[in-house]
C-alpha cells in the first residue's frame, strides 16, 4: 500500500537538502559588503525559499505518481498497437503541445518580449521539439546509434550558426542556444524520458536500457535548430531592453495576477497532457481504474507543486538573482566568478528534473550509475559553466569560443565511452538548466553584464549562460565513461601481467 504521508515527507526532506544551499549563500553574501540586499528582500527571499522547498516536494511526488507512468503507459500501449504512424503523429503533436505550455520557456520567453513576439519564439520552438521527438522514436524503434545522429545534427546546427553569422543576426545565437536547454523542463522531462522508456522497453533488444535514453538530448537540439532558422529568415533590426528586475516592481506589479497567470500557464501545459492521455486510454490503454486514479491524483499534486515552485521563483529568485549579479559585479570581478561557481554547483540541487532523472538513471542502470555520482557530475559541470560565462561576461567574447571546442570534445569522447554514459550525458545536458537556471542563473548574468557593460551587449553577452548549463554535463558525466573504461583496461592489463609472471610451478596443467 502507497503511503502518501511517508513518501512526501521524503520529497520535503530532499527538497530541504536541495534549496538550503542556495538559501545559505544568498543570506551570507548580504551579511558581506560583497552584496546588499535590503531587510525587505531578505525576508521575501525567505519565504519563496520555503515556498520553493513544498514546490519541489509536491511537484516530484506527483511527477512519480502521474507524468513517469503516463509516459511510460503511452509508450508502452502505442509500441505495443503496432500502429507506427498512429505514434509518430501522437509524438509529434504531443512534443509541440507540451512545449508550448512548458513554464521553463515561458520564463525565457517573458524576459526577451521586447525583442520577439513571444508567442512567436513559443511556437516556433515547440515545432522543432515535435520534429525531434519523432527522429528520437525512430532511434529507438530502429536501435540507430545515438552517437552517430548527433554528430549528424550538430554539424547542421553550427552550419545553420555559421549562416546566421553571415547575414548579420549573430546577437541572436546566444538565444538560439538558450533555448535548447529551457525547453526541456520540469513537465517535459519526466514524461519524455518515461516514454522513451515504455517504447524502449516494448521493443526490447540487448541495448534496451540504452536505447531508453536520448530523447532529451534529441529534442533539446530542435529548439535551437527553430530558432536559428528563425533568426536567419527574420527581418528588421534587433531591439532588445532589459526587464525590470526589481521587487518591488515585481510586487507592485500585480503579485495576484502574476500567481494566476502562472496558474493558467501550469494548467494549460496539464490539460494538454491530460487531453492526450484520456483519449489514448478511450482508444488504446485501456488501464484499469485505480491506475487512473493515482494518475489523476497525481496530476493535481503536481499543478500545486508547479505553480507554488514558479511563483516562489519569480517573486523571490528573480530579483535576488539580478541584485547579486550587479552587486557583486560592480564591487569585485574575481569574487563574481568564483561565487559563480559555487552558486551554480549549489542551483542544480534545485532543479526538479534533475532528481526525475538522477532517479530514472538509476533505476534504469541498476545502480552502475548512481544518483550521487549523477549529481556531482551535474553539480560540478553546471558551477564550471557559470564561471565560464560570467568570464565571457566579463572579457565580451563570443559564445562559439566555448561551445565549438566543447561539443566537439563530447563529441569525441562518445566514440570512446560505454553509449549507455554518452546518452545519459546528453540526456542530462538538456535536464540541468531547469527553472531556476533561467529564472535565477540568467537574471544574474544580465545583472553582471548591465554593470559592466550597456543594455545593447546583454543579448549577446548575458545570454548563453543556459546553453554553457546545457553542455558542460555532456563532458562531466561522459568522464565517468571514460574513467570506467580506463579503470577496466587497467585491471584487465593487470591480470594479464600476473598470469604472464606466475611460475610454471604454480601452473596447472590439465590432461
């Protein structure tokens, strides 16, 4: 029997241990000349930290009670149907869908209004997560190599950057980029990932565990591939002015409105999912009652979570964020990166997809790869990429300069780890910059990139910083590959030695 007390408690105790980092830093910082934060934001931080310890609790026992079977049912009963174009066209419309109403994209959408019709961006990227979504199905129905696809999509999508650049809208790749990683956030994952494990699983084959992951990386490359097309069809000159940032514009400003429009948004991505579901079970499904239940009870377990998690972000982590990066920027650069990155090692603990993942990797490796290895991994590939960033910041170069050389040694390190880490690694790439990257980590940049440089480089300066969250995973995580393979060799060679040097005395000879 479920008990529903136990497992929330649980999920309260880590989202305590997640958020309390964060918390602590935030509050040491405005006891040092470093930042300062006024008595007023100080305590309104403290209650969205709260408020963001019950989101994150209540949105991860309801992903495990709704989003993770429902997935994995859909997969599991279309792959099953053996209706193939019945399931490519319910992949493709449901990755738009889901996308359009994802909260992560809406966030990134909302701060860069003044630059693109946000309904526009939306759209556009929800298209390419539905056209991915169906080449991450043919991988897994087709058993393709995930290794050989991305090299595939990579070459296109920096062929794409290259045009980009030569007809003058390089300003926008930054956000090109960014939007790859906020696409994938905290409704998305945990049912892509779920479904790719129904097919996977339904399809069966020595690789199936294998074959289960990627389709995050795969559908975090078609957003950025929209974009770029996008950018390279769009007209006019680019026109970009910072939000404001303030609390007390953010309070001011309709607090009540705020909280309802962020209900609208949760309940429109759910109801999407909910449509898609109960259709597929009238049809297909057919689960029995108290499976529906659970999933039902589930569902509005994880709007609560949702919304609270959202509204705590935007009203307390938002500001916060963009205060600290100023503050810090303006008083010292060498404290502003190295607190960077121990922000950004702490932030991800945050992240409600993030412990989807972790979980599913475990389960799906059975403990090869652990949740605390994950999590290191993640922690410390996403603390080194804020501190790159804020360096780029600083110094005012270009994103390339970092993303060429960085997917092109993660690239080349798939060739030489197990596949299972190199599709995890992508996966997770995708799953680091979650809500707080784009609501807190971003906020910061731009602060930091206002104090030292003018609004007119923050689009190509500030933004960038959740594509650098999104790929140095890719490396981290696919270093443990590596060192699993090189730790193997060596016991192999040194077994080898010992049976080559044993006396032939101690040889047994069989006749």
């Amino acid at each position: 029997m479920f008990d529903m007390g136990k497992a929330l408690f649980l999920k309260l105790k880590e989202a305590l241990t997640s958020v309390l980092p964060v918390g602590i830093i935030v509050f040491a910082l405005s006891l040092t000349p470093l930042v300062s934060l006024t008595p007023k934001e100080l305590q309104v931080f403290g209650v969205s930290a709260l408020l963001l310890i019950l989101g994150i609790g209540l949105f991860n026992l309801g992903a495990d009670l709704s989003m993770t079977p429902m997935g994995q049912h859909i997969g599991e009963g279309l792959t099953r149907s053996r209706k193939v174009n019945f399931l490519l066209i319910v992949c493709f419309l449901m990755g738009v869908m889901i996308t359009i109403a994802e909260p992560d994209l809406s966030v990134l959408a909302n701060q860069v209004s003044s630059l693109m019709n946000g309904n526009l961006l939306i759209v556009t990227v929800g298209i390419g997560v539905g056209i991915f979504l169906l080449q991450a199905v043919f991988k897994i129905i087709k058993r393709t190599d995930l290794t050989s696809i991305l090299l595939f999509f990579y070459l296109l999508l920096f062929s794409l950057a290259a045009m980009v650049i030569s007809v003058g809208k390089g300003d926008l790749l930054p956000l090109s980029f960014d939007a790859g990683g906020v696409t994938t956030g905290p409704i998305t994952v945990p049912f892509i990932m779920a479904l790719g494990v129904g097919i996977a699983l339904t399809v069966g084959g020595r690789h199936a565990n294998e074959n289960s992951f990627g389709l995050i990386a795969l559908c975090s490359i078609g957003p950025i591939i929209a974009v770029l097309m996008l950018s390279l069809f769009s007209k006019g000159s680019l026109s970009y002015s910072v939000p404001d940032y303030s609390m007390d514009a953010i309070l001011k400003g309709g607090l009540w409105d705020d909280i309802l429009r962020t209900m609208l948004e949760v309940g429109k991505s759910l109801i999407l999912i909910v449509v898609f579901f109960v259709v597929l079970q009238v049809l297909i499904l057919k689960l029995p009652r108290w499976k529906l239940i659970s999933i039902g009870i589930g569902i509005l377990i994880t709007f609560v979570g949702l919304v609270i998690f959202l509204t705590a972000v935007m009203v307390g982590f938002m500001p916060v964020g963009y205060k600290i990066g100023t503050d810090l920027a303006s008083f010292n650069q060498t404290y502003l990166i190295v607190l960077s990155f121990i922000i950004g090692f702490v932030v991800v603990l945050a992240e409600p997809a993030v412990h989807v993942l972790n979980q599913q990797v475990e389960q799906i490796t059975n403990g090869e790869v652990t949740r605390r290895q994950m999590m290191i991994a993640l922690s410390i590939g996403v603390g080194i990429s804020i501190g790159l960033s804020i360096l780029r910041i600083i110094y005012g170069f270009s994103l390339l300069y970092y993303l060429i050389p960085g997917y092109v040694l993660s690239l080349g390190l798939s060739f030489y780890v197990p596949k299972l880490y190199t599709a995890i690694a992508f996966d997770s790439g995708g799953v680091a910059s979650g809500p707080l990257t784009s609501s807190f980590i971003l906020p910061m940049a731009i602060g930091a990139c206002m104090a030292l440089h003018s609004e007119a480089e923050v689009l190509s300066l500030a933004f960038g910083i959740v594509a650098m969250v999104a790929m140095t995973p890719l490396i981290t995580i696919q270093s443990l590959g590596f060192r699993a393979v090189v730790s193997q060799r060596a016991r192999s060679k040194a077994a080898m030695k010992k049976i080559l040097a044993a006396d032939d005395e101690q040889i047994i000879y069989f006749q």
